[in-house]
C-alpha cells in the first residue's frame, strides 16, 4: 500500500494546483465583458452559422481519426514491449513484428484507396 503514496500525493497536488489556478483566475482576471471577446474565433475567418441538418463531414475525416486511433494504439502496445523487452524470448519479438506487419498493411491499404489525399 506504502507504493501508492506518490501517486496519491501526485493526485491531491494537480487537483490543488487545478482548484488554486482555477480561484486566481476568476479573482485577478478582467470583468469587463465584451462581444467581441466572446465571439468564437476561426482564424481570422468569420465564422458560419451551422446547417439546419447539423452539417456533414467527409469521410476523409473519419478516416484519417481512425487511423490516429490505430496507430495510437500501437503506440500503446508498442511502449511496454520496449520496456520489457529485455526479459521476452524470441516468440515476443515474432508476435511484435506479426502486430507491426498487420498495422502496416492496414495503413497501406489506406494510403493506395487514397485515404490521406486531401482534395
């Protein structure tokens, strides 16, 4: 249990330092509404009203979101096969390529379908 006690302390410190910044922010900060301020901001652009429907997006954009989620969770497998990698056998290092290999051919068949191609 005593292996634990960083990591709480590390918790209640972010959560003061949040609640903290969170106070100094509403007492020191300007009162003064405006606008202007308020208005949501779009690089410069002014922005549009939304569609009745809700608008649609591309498709473009779920596929290139899949694919943050793919290689994010490779990442995720990745980083304790790194860490550990020391202690595994040969069947580790077969079963890491295997991952990498399906990973890869996944992100092949997206690039040659034109998926990463912004018109």
């Amino acid at each position: 249990m005593s292996a634990y006690i960083p990591i709480v302390g590390m918790a209640v410190l972010a959560s003061l330092f949040v609640i903290i910044a969170m106070a100094l922010s509403v007492v020191l900060g300007p009162r003064r509404r405006n606008l202007t301020k308020e208005d949501s901001y779009e690089c410069g652009i002014d922005p549009t009203p939304a569609p009745v429907g809700g608008g649609r997006f591309s498709v473009k954009y779920y596929i290139t979101a899949m694919l943050f989620i793919v290689f994010d969770i490779e990442i995720v497998f990745l980083y304790p096969w790194a860490v550990s990698f020391h202690r595994m056998g040969l069947f580790a290092v077969a079963e890491m390529v295997l991952f990498i290999v399906t990973v890869f051919v996944a992100y092949l068949y997206v690039l040659r379908r034109g998926g990463l191609e912004w018109d």
